[in-house]
C-alpha cells in the first residue's frame, strides 16, 4: 500500500541559514518525482492555508532550520511524539504560525498525519542575506538524503529507517530540545 506523504521544505530565504528548507526542497524536488505518492511543497514561512494540505495527508516530512545548541550543519531527525514534543516546547516559531499550531489544529479536526517526521539542520546565522553559511549548505546532501530515506520508507509502507547521530548528517529521533 502506497502512502500519501507530504514534505514541507520551510523557511525564509532572505534570512542566511533559515531558508534551508527551501533548498532541500528544491535538491530533491527531480529525486522524488519517481515516487508518484510523495508532494513535495515549498512553504516558505507557514501559515493557515497550508492546514488543508496537512489534513488530506497520510504521513508529513518537514524540513526547516533549528536551534539546538550543535555546530552549523548538524541535522537531526523527530518523529512521532519527540517532533510534537519539540514543536510545542520553549519558542513556539520564528514565524507567524509554527508547525506545532498547524498539527494541533489537524489533530482537532481528526485529520493528524498517522507519520510525522522534523528533519532540522542547526544553523550558523539568521543575518540579513540570501545565502546559507558554507556549513549549513555542506550539511545540505544528507538532509536530502534523509529525507529521501523517510520517504522512500514510508512510501512502501515501511517505518522510518533507524537514524543515528553524526554532524554534517548528525541524526536523531531522540525528544532533544531544539
């Protein structure tokens, strides 16, 4: 049984390091087109007309910057309950509406994502520019690999591959605070 699975690629471009969604959107976008099931979106920064998209969703893949105190370009990976845990921990977003009020919002309206998985990539700097950091850009392959990886599981029906940490592809599903 094929799944329908949405991958969200969020962010600012015009903030350095925070579009990296965007580009691991775009790295992937030829790669998964072999895969008829899978929806790869360009977000940019979230906001409540992506909430109809999330409900008609089997399983959702989200890749976006993050904070968690690691060197430039590490990526870590949350599914299930440890990316709900994260997305409604400490700041909620940087941007109008965060992905953790969009998931609530489908959960009430009993249409959640059966998969849920956050593929962040730590940052370097959130200046003023259009160009990611050298580290985050490096770290760019093995977030779409990841990603990839997720999808092409989750399409034929399996679970999420085991992710382990390393940087520059540093994994997790641990609950970390991001």
């Amino acid at each position: 049984m094929n799944a329908n699975i949405l991958i969200l690629g969020i962010g600012n471009p015009l903030l350095t390091d925070d579009g990296i969604g965007l580009l691991a959107i775009s790295h992937l976008r030829e790669k998964l087109s072999s895969l008829p099931n899978i929806v790869p979106v360009d977000v940019g920064i979230p906001s409540f007309q992506h909430l109809d998209a999330i409900t008609r969703t089997d399983h959702l893949i989200v890749v976006d910057a993050a904070l968690f105190n690691a060197p430039p370009g590490t990526i870590r990976v949350l599914t299930g309950a440890a990316m709900d845990h994260i997305l409604h921990s400490g700041k909620r977003s940087a941007h109008e509406v965060g992905m953790g009020d969009l998931l609530d919002m489908a959960r009430l309206l009993g249409k959640h994502p059966q998969k849920r998985a956050l593929v962040c990539i730590q940052i370097g700097d959130l200046a003023w520019g259009d160009a990611p950091t050298p580290e985050v850009v490096a770290a760019l392959p093995q977030a779409a690999q990841t990603v990839w990886s997720l999808a092409k599981a989750w399409s034929a029906g399996g679970l999420s591959p085991a992710m382990k940490e390393s940087t520059h592809g540093q994994t997790s599903n641990s609950g970390e605070r991001l």
